[in-house]
C-alpha cells in the first residue's frame, strides 16, 4: 500500500514540505506507529495511535525556554511550521499555526501525521484501521481518541487519494 505511495511520488512531497532540519524530530512518531501490527487488540493499537498524536504535539512543543527566549523560539517555530504547511498547498496553510500555548488544529496535525505515516511503513495499514474502527467501543469514539482516529482515516483517505490521481479507491483487503 505504501510502496505506491512512493512511486506515487508522494512520500517526497511530504519529505520536501517538513523543513530537512526538523524532519529527525518526527522519526520517534514514526518508531511509535510502525510498531501498531505488533498489537493484538484494536485497545491496544488505538493506544498506539494516541501516543503517536501526543509525540506530536511534544516534538512541537520544542524545548523549554525562559520567558524572553520564548517568544522567539515560538515565533522562529510557528513561521518554519507555516512555511511547511504552505509547501503542501490545498490551503492547509490556511489556518493558524501551533504555539506553545493554543492547540494544534487539523490542517496542521494531519499533513504531520501523513508524514509520520509514511515514515512508519506499516504494512496494510487501511486494514490496522478497520481493525480498530471495527472493534472500537462508542465511549472511544468520542473525545481525543475518536480524534486520533479520525486523524489517522483522513491521512488515509488523502493518500490513497494522491496515490490513485484524484479518485479514492478503496484498497483490496
């Protein structure tokens, strides 16, 4: 599935849109979720899907600074992100970008997420997905974990799209 991905091209557009610099700060993202076939239960993976979520926000958060120090590491980090979000186009730069302080909203996560994604190479992943939507309870579906796999079905649902020219195509499982 992702080795389509690749010839697609894709993978490289979203290599290009991460600043080279801060690339090796997604890698433990990718550690984290290409460990999911190793679950058994879809607890367990969806689990896996949250951490991967939280490292996110952690590798974004940067380093503590002190006050003055701050302002700028959040602004110097807030333009690189934008700058990122604008390389990928189809008006993900449109929102605001992440601070310290505000949450990260989607049009930032997700383009972040595909590239932790394909950093994973996880094999049959659409099927790891189903899994845990299938067998996941409704109490899970609501709040952070219902967003953490609404993150991960979009990712999806994006790269199959780029991958087969514009038309979804659901993947024979």
């Amino acid at each position: 599935p992702l080795n389509a991905l690749l010839e697609a091209g894709v993978q490289q557009a979203f290599y290009e849109a991460i600043p080279e610099e801060h690339q090796k700060d997604f890698h433990p993202v990718g550690e984290i979720l290409s460990k999911l076939p190793i679950y058994m239960t879809s607890d367990a993976k969806l689990t896996g899907i949250v951490e991967a979520v939280r490292a996110i926000h952690k590798c974004l958060e940067g380093p503590e600074t002190t006050s003055s120090e701050s302002k700028h590491a959040n602004s110097m980090r807030d333009t690189t992100l934008e700058d990122a979000m604008e390389g990928l186009g189809s008006g993900m730069a449109d929102s605001p970008t992440p601070s310290r302080n505000k949450s990260l909203g989607a049009d930032a996560m997700l383009p972040i997420f595909i590239y932790c994604l394909l950093l994973s190479n996880v094999p049959y992943l659409w099927s790891e997905a189903e899994f845990i939507q299938d067998f996941m309870r409704d109490s899970q579906a609501r709040g952070h974990q219902g967003y953490c796999m609404v993150t991960l079905q979009s990712a999806l649902v994006f790269l199959l799209q780029r991958a087969s020219g514009g038309t979804i195509v659901r993947p024979n499982i």
